[in-house]
C-alpha cells in the first residue's frame, strides 16, 4: 500500500485529524488538506494496473488513453480527469516531470481538413487528416511495384486521395535523379493526384507518419519477434486494427481514426491527367556503348555503340520516343521508342554492320 493510500485510509475510515496523520506520515499539512481531491484507493490500483498493462502490450499509457479506457469500464461509475490520474502516475513513479522547452503556442502544425485530402506514406500509408492507418504491409524488400500494388488496393479500399507526401526515396520519385518518372508517379499523374515531395533532410515534413511509426515499433518490441514475414504481417494487422478502431488520438481529441475519418466528407482528386513527359538528359556512353534511362520505375539500357564510348551526349525524351545526339556536334546517333518491357534496347544491327564499324576507304 502507498503513502498516499496510508493516509487517506487514516483520515477517511479512521476519522484520524489531517494535522495527527501529516506528523505521523511525514507529509505537510498542506497536502493532507488538500487531498480530498483524491481518488478512492481501488480506482487508484485501477489506474496503475491499466498503466502497466498497456506499456507491457506496447501501447500508448499516458493519462489520456488511460482515461479513455476507464470511460469504457462499465465497472467504473466516476472517471476522475485526466490531471488527476496524471498525479497519480507522478505519485506512483511513472512519469518524471519535466520542463516544457518551447510552449504549444510556438509549434507550427499543418492538418488537412478533410478524410483523403492528404496521404502521408513512407514504409505505411495514413491519412493526414484523420490519422487513419490505411495500409501497412510487410515485405523483405521493397521495389516500385510493390508501391504501386500497395497503392492501388489502397485506392479500392479507401478511396483515392487529392493528394500523397512522401520523402524522396527512390521507390517514391525520381525527380531528383535526372528528371525521370517512377511507377508511382505515373499512377498518381494517372488519376489526377496532386503528389508532393518532402523537403531533403527535413522529416518534420512527414512527422505524422514518423510518429506513427514510433508508436508502431514500441508494440512490436513488445511482442516475440517474428520468424516470417505472414507472422509479422499478422503483428501488423493486430495493430493496425487496435490503433485505427480502439486507441483513442489525443490530436483526434480523443476520437480513434475510423471516427475521425468516417466523420467528414472525403476529398478526391482534382488534378489534370499526367501530361507527355518532356525531358533532356546530359549523359556520357560507358564502355558497353550503353546510356541507361529510368522508366516507370525501370532502368533500361539503350545500346548505342562502343565505338562510341566516352561520347557526351544529349538525350531528348518524348515520353517512350527517344533521340541520342552527341553533344559536341549535334548528330543524331540513334533514334528510338522505347519498350518498357525489355531491360536492354538493342540496337537491331548484326556485329560488324554499325556504321562506325566500316572500314576508311
């Protein structure tokens, strides 16, 4: 039994002054007078019991959830606030006060208004506005096509959204290598869905979808870790349903994901179809006679000639039509439509027949 416990025990069922139970416990008067604000002994145990539980299952045990648990306990008549069950966890050594560095009123936050108006994804996929946890799926390695897979099931079951924030990770965009398109891009572009790119070096950008994975990995640490990708796909879906229809968000004021994004209308896209892609590449043939280009999430090598090696070129880009020319003067070495299917594009004449290959009269 606590301290706390000892003297509320002593003033309420023993009748005991509040100034006799201060001197014989060691506490202040102050303290003593000031405890009927405290709760009964039994919802106290309540209260730590709970705190110990969800850290132990690896979910959120602040005061909040906490409160929100005890809400749905048809055992509990009265939920005591959320600052006292704060002090309670204080008093009992769960939580170490600590000084706030910076006030609430300072921070800078962005939130969509609407259920699809934004998605942030990264290794999962949420709703900006809802918090919803739309898609999550394990895998030993993850390629543009499975973005896109995930995406795609995503939209028939959710809905397609106004817009997606990613970082810029090479399965996400190519548009910081050399202005090429991935799967993902070309899908969105497809649909009309606005697609933004967070700044580099800048996480903060994409914070909910980063704090979504701290709470994430907190519960698989606390679980046996998985020996197969269907054990740790079962984790996740766990979660993903404890997170979207049970926990209560504390930026949701205390509404659980499917609440919040079930509440309002859904947005949807509003953009143009993707338009030709126009593109000019500055580029230099290796030692194979090959450049390479980046399509729908593929690079495919364009075979030119190795005669040619170490030629700087300009490669002018039409969507899937392609022109070589060399940089220097202009000449057109070899024109194209590329096939997406094929990794390497031959250059369709026999050993010995290029041009370059004739010998000088």
């Amino acid at each position: 039994m606590s301290k706390a416990q000892l003297v509320i025990t002593a003033v309420v069922l023993e009748g005991r002054s509040k100034s006799e139970v201060a001197r014989d416990y060691d506490v202040s008067r102050y303290w003593v007078h000031t405890n009927p604000r405290a709760i009964n002994p039994d919802l106290e145990e309540a209260i730590v019991r709970l705190r110990k539980t969800l850290q132990r299952q690896g979910y959120d045990a602040g005061a909040a959830t906490i409160a929100e648990h005890l809400h749905r306990d048809p055992n509990i008549a009265a939920v005591p606030a959320i600052a006292t069950i704060w002090r309670v966890l204080s008093r009992r050594g769960f939580i170490t006060p600590q000084p706030q560095k910076r006030p609430r009123s300072s921070w800078k936050r962005f939130e969509a208004e609407q259920p699809n108006q934004c998605w942030q994804a990264d290794a999962t996929i949420i709703d900006d506005h809802s918090r919803l946890a739309i898609a999550s799926i394990a895998r030993r390695t993850i390629t543009g096509s499975h973005v896109v897979d995930t995406f795609t099931e995503a939209f028939g079951t959710t809905g397609v959204p106004a817009a997606v924030l990613t970082d810029n990770g090479a399965i996400f965009t190519a548009t910081p290598r050399r202005g090429g398109r991935t799967a993902l891009q070309i899908l969105l572009g497809e649909l009309g869905i606005n697609y933004i790119n967070s700044r580099p070096y800048h996480p903060q950008t994409c914070g909910k979808i980063e704090r979504f994975h701290q709470t994430l990995k907190k519960r698989l640490a606390a679980l046996p870790a998985a020996t197969t990708i269907d054990e740790l796909q079962s984790q996740l879906n766990e979660f993903i349903d404890y997170y979207n229809n049970t926990r209560p968000h504390r930026a949701l004021h205390r509404h659980t994901p499917t609440e919040a994004f079930t509440a309002r209308p859904k947005a949807f896209p509003t953009g143009y179809q993707i338009p030709p892609h126009f593109r000019i590449r500055h580029d230099k043939i290796d030692a194979a006679g090959v450049i390479t280009i980046r399509y729908n999430s593929r690079l495919h090598h364009i075979g030119l000639s190795k005669h040619l090696r170490g030629t700087n070129v300009l490669v002018l880009i039409n969507d899937l039509d392609i022109r070589v020319l060399a940089r220097d003067s202009g000449k057109l070495i070899r024109k194209l439509t590329l096939d997406p299917t094929r990794d390497y594009q031959p250059r369709g004449v026999k050993p010995g027949n290029s041009p370059t290959n004739k010998p000088h009269m």
